[in-house]
C-alpha cells in the first residue's frame, strides 16, 4: 500500500465517523456500555484477588506470652520459638508496639484509654510456619513453652476466605470471558447496521473497481477509533467512579472491624485498565468491521 | 474488445436469460443493446463486468477472459472499462469532485495526476462550476453527468452505459446521449443498453436487439424496430 493511499484510508475512516455521527454515537456508547459492564466485573476480581493475598500474608499464628514476663524470660520464648524446625519465621511485637496498635484502634476515642499504659500488655510473636497442616502440633508445643498465656491461630478463616476467594474468582473470570463474548457481539452489530446502511457506497466502490481491502480499510480505522474513544469514556468514567468509591470505601473499611479489607488504590490500576480497556475497544472494533462487512463485499 | 462466444446464463432459480450469445464489438465502435425489459440485456452487462459469470462459453473484455478471471483480479477488469447506470450509483458522501476523484484514488493515482485529470474530466460533462456541490443537490441529468466524468476520468477504452436514461426526461436524456457519442468520437467504444425507441432512432448506430436472451438482430446503423430486411441475424 503506498503512503498516500494510507493517508487517504485513514482521512476517509475519520470523515466517516463525522458524517454517520448518529451511527457512530451509537457504536461508541455500545462500547462504552460494554466496556464499563466488564470494568465492574473486573474490579470486583481484582478487588478479590488482592484481598485474599493479603489475607493469605496474616500471621498464621500469634502467641502471648504472660504480662508480667521481664526481659529475660521474654528472650528465653523467643529462644524457644527460634529453635523449633516447623517454625519458618517469627516477629516480635514488642509491650510498645502492641500499645501503639492499640491506641490506632482507639484513635476516634482516646480517652478509653486514660489511665492505662503499655505494662498492662503481653509481648507476643507472629509466627508463620514451614507447612500450614502442621498448625495443631505446632500449637501444643508453643503452648507448652514456659512462659506463653495463650495462641492464638486465626489460621482457619483465612483458610475459608481464600477458598472462598478462590471460588469467586473462577466465577468472575468465567463471567468476564462471557462479558466479551457478548461485547464482540454486539459491537460487531452495531457495526454491522453501519456497514447495512452504506451498503450501497460499498457495491458502488465495487463497480468503479476498487479492490476489497480498499474499502475494507475505512471501515476498520472507523471501527477502531470507535473502540479506542468508547474505551477512553469508558476509562474516564471506571476511573473517577471506582476512584470516589475506593477512598470513601477503604475510609468506611478502615473504621469498622473489616480493617484487613482493601480496596486496591485507583493509581494502581488506572494503567493497566486503560491499555485493557484501548486493546479491547480496538480489536473489537476492527474485528467487527471485518466480520459485518463480508458479505457486502461479494459484488 | 469485447466478444460473447457461444454464452449461456440460467440462473439458479432456472430462469434462463441467455442463449447461445455470440458478440463481436471492435474497438471504436457505438453499439446500442436493445431488447424490453427481461429480454437479457442486463445480464449481458453484467457478464461484461462480471457480475455474474456464464453458464457456459466465454466472455473476454479488454483482453481479460471475464469468465476466467478470479476475485481478487476483478477490480482491475472494472477499472479498465468506465461504467455508467440507471440509478447514477454516486457516493453520497462525497462532493462531486470526490466522487470523480475517487475512481482514480482507488488506482492509487498520483495526486498531481488527480488534480490534473478530474477537472478535464468535469469540463467535459459540462459540471466545472459544481465540484463542491453533493449529489443530493443535483437534477438527474447532473447526476448522471458526474458518474460519466466519473467513468471517463481513468481514460477507460471501453465505455458501458445501463440505462443511462432510464431515470432521466427526454432532453436531458438526448443531451446525455450527445455526450455519449463525443466521447465516442474521442475513441472510446461505448455499449449502451437501453430500451428506449427515440434514442436509438436518433443517432443510428450499431444495433443489437435481444430478446428472450437470443440475439435477433445485429445491425449496422439501425433502428430500434427491425426495418431492413437485409438485417444479420444470429441463430
């Protein structure tokens, strides 16, 4: 193809969108509609997926040891804990840190704590361990240690939630593969009454001898700058609305007991959404625009 | 330049629209192709522009073997001849100076030799003063004149005209038929296929008459009814 054939190509595909506006508009907010119907359920896998991980990052065990454990005794648990195999690693959390997290927790009503300091405190260790099954033994024997008042293993709900994650994510990614299915489908309509109600300027192409990529080529640059811009609204609204949604959402979160829920931050997927959404817009359209314009190809 | 031989064409409903056709028209030549409407004349054309493809014999425009032809070769026959029709077939999209323009965008024309060639070809249909103008806002007559610039713009050799009157009044139709022959003068060979007595009575040319897909009559310098008991006459 030489340059200004190209040119004209492209020159003609822009002009078409402006004098079909109505079509075009039509076409645009299909994708748009479709786009954003996919960004939602994408959100919400997303949103799962990185819950889950972060939920699987909670120490799988958390052992205290009793209050009034001075320094000393303190290093014998942690000797204690350092020297058990099934043990992968441990943190301490030290009467301080405990009383800090404590105070975080307080924070929209300081004065519950007035009067208190951090000795009323156990220093405790999260501990993660080699092999999760194990979690039964490895209690027992923390449990024996001198020193420690209890364990405490959460590990079971996180057991259920990211089973449960899990099972929300085949859903979502089954009913995403369906969501652009369906969009295939109904842009490549759209585009299809497009291309049904020029049919005539095509046959008539035909007859002056134009080649069949010549006025396929139109319609294509037609059908991806279609999907490029009905991608671009579609971002611009996912963005702004998951945006107002996640910092009021991640507040209201913060405040209640579902503290270790997060939404994943807007900043963090703006870019891999845009690309998504431009990829998908604009195969979509250009393949719509080659499948709907088949048959009026056969003059 | 353009030959039937022995060229059958059922359709596949069984209608049969030609039979046993055989056509020789040399270069330079005017030909009218008569015959009333379901007689087979447009099939005839559009065998020529490959349309449709025979049932049996061959067709050979300019040089190509029509019936042979694959296609992806086919853009390059229609480009070689100009076409004109009954309904004008303008892009509506485009002014009349696009329109024109285009049929020489798509060989991928040099743009100095579009600037150059589309005017000539308005100035010959009389439209210089219309390019901008869009089709819609053209008489019949006006039309018809561009889609002619249209198909003389590529300096085609061969010239095929459907009804080019068709949709036209009188005047306005002998003006386009005037214009037919000047271009004809100028060596192109035109075909035109019509059905309408006064014209071809006017300028007797070549005729060729069809009807029930059969070539009747094949005449020098004719008229539509059948005068000259001299006539040729095929099968």
């Amino acid at each position: 193809m030489k340059i200004r054939t190209a040119k004209y190509i492209i020159r003609d595909g822009i002009v078409n969108i402006y004098k079909n506006k109505l079509m075009s508009l039509a076409s645009i907010s299909t994708v748009t509609a479709s786009l954003l119907l996919f960004g939602v359920f994408l959100l919400i896998a997303v949103n799962l997926d990185y819950n889950t991980r972060a939920l699987e990052q909670l120490p799988q065990m958390q052992v205290y040891c009793d209050y009034e454990l001075d320094d000393f005794q303190v290093k014998q648990v942690e000797e204690a804990i350092k020297g058990n195999g099934r043990i992968a690693e441990y943190t301490m959390v030290t009467k301080k840190e405990a009383f800090e997290k404590l105070k975080e927790l307080f924070e929209d009503d300081p004065s519950t704590l007035e009067g208190y300091d951090e000795s009323f405190l156990p220093v405790s260790f999260i501990i993660k361990l080699v092999d999760a099954t194990e979690s039964n033994e490895v209690k027992a024997e923390l449990e024996s240690i001198n020193g420690v008042d209890s364990v405490e293993c959460p590990q079971k709900t996180v057991d259920i939630i990211s089973r449960f994650g899990y099972w929300v994510k085949i859903v979502s990614g089954f009913l995403i593969a369906l969501l652009v299915v369906i969009s295939v489908f109904i842009i490549s309509n759209t585009i299809k009454l497009t291309v049904f109600a020029r049919r005539k300027e095509i046959s008539i192409m035909k007859y002056i001898g134009a080649t069949d990529w010549f006025i396929r080529w139109p319609f294509v640059v037609e059908g991806v700058i279609i999907g490029l811009v009905g991608a671009l609204i579609a971002f611009a609204l996912t963005s702004y609305g998951y945006g107002a949604l996640e910092v009021k959402f991640n507040e209201e979160l913060a405040r209640s007991s579902l503290g270790f829920i997060k939404l994943i931050k807007a900043s963090q997927i703006n870019f891999a959404i845009v690309v998504l959404y431009a990829f998908l817009g604009g195969t979509v359209g250009a393949i719509g625009s080659v499948i709907s314009m088949r048959k009026y190809l056969k003059v | 330049m353009v030959e039937f031989r022995n060229v059958t064409k059922r359709y596949d409903n069984g209608t049969l629209a030609l039979q046993n056709v055989n056509i020789k028209i040399d270069k330079g030549e005017f030909v009218f192709i008569i015959g009333p409407s379901g007689s087979g004349k447009s099939t005839l054309i559009k065998l020529i522009l490959k349309e449709e493809d025979p049932t049996e014999g061959e067709v050979y425009v300019n040089g190509y073997e029509v019936s042979a032809l694959d296609r992806y070769e086919i853009p390059y026959l229609r480009r070689s001849l100009g076409v004109v029709f009954q309904d004008f077939r303008l892009l509506p999209n485009k002014t009349v100076y696009e329109n024109v323009a285009f049929a020489m965008q798509i060989t991928e024309a040099l743009p100095k030799e579009i600037r150059r060639q589309v005017p000539m070809a308005l100035a010959l249909v009389g439209l210089s003063k219309k390019a901008n103008v869009y089709p819609s806002q053209l008489s019949g007559g006006e039309q018809q004149r561009v889609a002619l610039a249209r198909a003389l713009v590529n300096n085609p050799s061969l010239l095929v005209a459907d009804e080019p009157t068709g949709n036209l009044d009188p005047e306005t139709s002998m003006e386009i038929m005037r214009l037919l022959c000047e271009i004809n003068h100028r060596g192109t060979t035109v075909i035109v296929a019509t059905h309408e007595k006064t014209i071809v009575d006017a300028f007797k040319k070549r005729v060729i008459a069809i009807d029930k897909g059969i070539v009747v009559r094949d005449q020098q310098k004719g008229l539509y009814k059948d005068e000259d008991k001299n006539c040729q006459i095929y099968n």
